[in-house]
C-alpha cells in the first residue's frame, strides 16, 4: 500500500518534526491536515486543521503520522512517567480507536518511537530486528509501539518510527548543546563510550516521505548510517562551534541529578539505518560533521527526492 501523494494527517504539526514534515511534505505536493486542541486558521503548509479529541476525525486521510509525546529531558517523577505513557500510549490509542470508526481509512499509520526501545546495547550493531531491550524507557517504547499494532489488522500499514537525537534548528536537543557548549560547559557524559544514534532532522522527514512511497511495514531505525560515541560526538561538536569540551559529566553526577533520565544519557544504541538504506535512501547528511557544519552555518539542503 505504497502512499506517494494525497492528504496526510500530522498529529503534532505545530512541533519542531512536525514543522519540518508539514514543510517537506507541502512542497512535495502533500494536502496536510494538522490536528490541534484549540481552533487554528490554515496556513504555513496547513491547508485545514481539525479538532483533536478523544474522537479525532481521520477520515479521507491517504497517510496519518503521529508525533506526540511530552519531552523526557527532565527528571522522572511517577507525575512525569504518567504524562510520558499518556502523551504516546494513550495518543496511539486514541488513533487506532478513530482508525476502527473511520469508513475510508488512510493507507499508513507512521507512529513516531524512539531507539530507547533497544535499551542499552553496548558496542554492539543494531538492526532493526534486534530484540527488545530492558529498562523503563525499552518498555515505555514497547508498549507505544504495541499501541498501533491494532491497525494493521484494519489493513493500514505501520511504520513504527524509531528516533534518534534529532538535530535541527530550533530543536530540544541542538538548542541545548549549542547554549552549553557556548557557556563553556559542554563536555563528554558519563564514560563517553556510549554510542548515540543521531540524525538531521531534514533525513528524518525526507526518510518518512521515502518510506511511504514503499511496501514495508515495521520498525525503521531513523538514525544517520555513522552513529558516534559520545566521547567523539561532543569533540565534534566543540570543534563546530570553536569552543572547549573539558567538563566532564560522570555517571554519579547524572544519576543524583536528573535520577532515571540520567539512564536514556547513558544507554549505548549504535543503531544504523538498515531499512532506510535497503530502499534506496539517500541521506543528505550521512557524517556528523557535514550535519553540523550545516547547522553553525545556518545552511538548508531541500528535498532531492
């Protein structure tokens, strides 16, 4: 059930992905549909908005994407770990409800996960068949998963889109470091042998539109080919922005500070993009360095596709 054009729902269009996948896929020639719980007037890629409840409205929708899910960089209280499980689970829940009431329903569920599902793996190279891993974070993104399985019984194909550090302008993640790094306090964590599974968020959205225009259905690891070690990772990025990586974050530290969050700094994923390169993608930014030497310069790569 390949989806190469027509109307796609984005449930979290006004986000930092999302406005990259809104952008990307207007000019691409995508209608998009944004969902949104207060009134919004179409605009910036949005050709109609509708009313997210707890009966969404998915219908004449070719591809319905899901990007919810409150950040998880900050300390995990019982309170936050409810609104984590909500904000995913319950909004993948909701929309395999409206996928079941819907007469005419969109051809692909992409569900947007995380590589956490892999737990902690070490050095060693995960595919996406690699198992399940342990930990509060694994199980979180197991059951988020498990979540949209539902639907492809209603003959919707899933996508179960498995993150990395997303970087990009006007990103969590990017906006952090560079304030760090320019405060003088960016530094390797913990042991610095854990490898991060990283990605420009231009190859995240460009990979989701490639992928809809394909048969597969199942997990896909959303992550650059050249995954880095922290250690090496923060050396880069230092050198980008011209400023010293001395500090050091030990493990201790992280732990006291920001309790189970210290464990999604920690966990070693070298994940590499196996399906995405299997279907012919062609990453813009395939080394860190060519990442962020886009991102210092304020440079922007437009679809090649």
């Amino acid at each position: 059930m390949k989806a190469e054009r027509g109307k796609m729902g984005i449930v979290g269009a006004s986000g930092f992905i999302g406005g990259e996948l809104v952008r990307q896929a207007s000019e691409a020639g995508w209608e998009v549909v944004g969902y949104s719980r207060s009134e919004r007037k179409p605009g910036d890629g949005v050709s109609e908005w509708r009313e997210w409840g707890d009966e969404p409205c998915v219908c004449g929708l070719d591809v319905i994407v899901n990007l919810a899910g409150e950040g998880i960089d900050k300390r995990w209280t019982e309170e936050r770990k409810k609104q984590f499980r909500e904000s995913r689970v319950g909004v993948v829940e909701t929309i395999v409800g409206a996928l079941r009431r819907a007469e005419r329903r969109p051809l692909v569920f992409l569900n947007g996960t995380a590589v956490g599902i892999y737990g902690d793996g070490g050095d060693e190279v995960i595919e996406e068949g690699a198992p399940v891993g342990d930990g509060y974070l694994a199980e979180l993104c197991r059951d988020w998963e498990k979540a949209a399985d539902p639907a492809a019984d209603l003959d919707v194909r899933v996508l179960q889109w498995r993150t990395g550090v997303v970087l990009g302008e006007g990103g969590a993640a990017w906006s952090k470091m560079r304030l760090a790094f320019s405060l003088g306090a960016g530094g390797r964590l913990g042991s610095g042998e854990q490898w991060m599974p990283w990605i420009h968020v231009e190859d995240l959205v460009g990979g989701m539109l490639h992928m809809l225009g394909k048969d597969y259905a199942g997990p896909v690891n959303a992550s650059a080919p050249e995954p880095e070690q922290n250690r090496d990772f923060t050396r880069k990025v230092a050198k980008a922005l011209h400023r010293p990586a001395f500090l050091h974050a030990p493990a201790w530290a992280l732990k006291l500070g920001l309790g189970g969050f210290a464990e999604a700094l920690l966990a070693s994923q070298r994940a590499v993009p196996k399906v995405l390169l299997a279907n012919d993608y062609e990453f813009r930014y395939p080394r860190l360095d060519e990442a962020l030497e886009a991102l210092v310069g304020g440079g922007r790569r437009r679809n090649q596709e």
